[in-house]
C-alpha cells in the first residue's frame, strides 16, 4: 500500500491540469525559448543584447517549474483521502481558530486549482498543527508574532474540486 502520509493529493483534474503544464514546459514552451535565445545569439554582441538575456533568464524560470511540477507529480496520490475526519492534506477543514469560524484547504495551490478555498500548507504554522488531528479535537499553533492561537477542529472532509 502507498504511504499517504508522505503523498500530495491532487484531485483528477488537477493532476490532468499540472501533467498538461509539465508537457507544455518540457516540449512546446522550451522549444520557443530555445529559438529565441538562437535568434538573439545571431544578433551579436550578447554583453548587451537585452532579447538574449530575457529569454536566458526565462529559460531559467521554465526549468525551475520543470523541476517543480516534475517533483510535485512525482508523488502524487490522485483522488481524495478517505472521509474519516482526520485532518491531512487534502481535506476541507472548518475550524475555529483564535474565536472565528473558518474554512480552508490543507493542502497546496495546485490542488485548489481556480477554486477560491483559502489554502494552508501542512508545514504552515497552521497545517503542522492540525495534520493528524481529529474533529472535535482542540490544538494550537504559536503565530509568528509569539502568540499562542487555538484551534477547534469541527469538520474536516474531502476536497472534491
């Protein structure tokens, strides 16, 4: 069985949406940087070529987002984890934290995808908190300020798209 604990969940259509990106990046993406760095190396002189060094600088953006999805999907676990109410990534939480009600992802910004859910990484001060909690359970987290901030979980469920 795989180890959920160490997996990102993506739901299907986001694992499809990130794939499409990654092939994009790694095919048409990089062949259009690459023509334009050639051109710009035709021009001359490339101390000052301002074209050869936007396109250097891009290529260098699109192999760091490469990199990023590549390592992303290369742990991936596609659906939704089980509806059990613990808290793990992948789950829409409803918590009271410091006397307010609120509802988030615990997750990432690739799952979330174009929804408009509030997302709170695991390692956040936040998500470490939670992750591994139940509803009903109360925890707290210290704020980057020093202060202590209490959690009541009250539901936690799948994050469907």
């Amino acid at each position: 069985m795989t180890d959920t604990t160490a997996a990102t969940w993506l739901t299907q259509e986001a694992y499809d949406r990130l794939s499409a990106e990654l092939e994009d990046l790694k095919g048409p993406r990089r062949e259009e940087i690459t023509q334009r760095i050639s051109a710009a190396r035709d021009e001359g002189d490339l101390k000052e070529n301002g074209g050869y060094h936007a396109a250097r600088e891009e290529q260098g953006k699109n192999e760091a987002r490469i990199r990023e999805l590549e390592a992303k999907l290369r742990n991936v676990q596609i659906g939704t984890p089980p509806d059990d109410g613990v808290v793990e990534p992948g789950m829409v939480v409803t918590a009271v934290v410091a006397g307010d009600e609120e509802q988030f992802l615990l997750g990432s910004r690739e799952m979330a995808g174009t929804t408009e859910i509030q997302v709170f990484s695991p390692t956040s001060p936040l998500g470490a908190s939670i992750n591994g909690k139940s509803v009903g359970d109360t925890t707290s987290y210290e704020a980057p300020n020093g202060r202590e901030i209490e959690v009541k979980i009250l539901d936690a469920k799948p994050f469907t798209g």
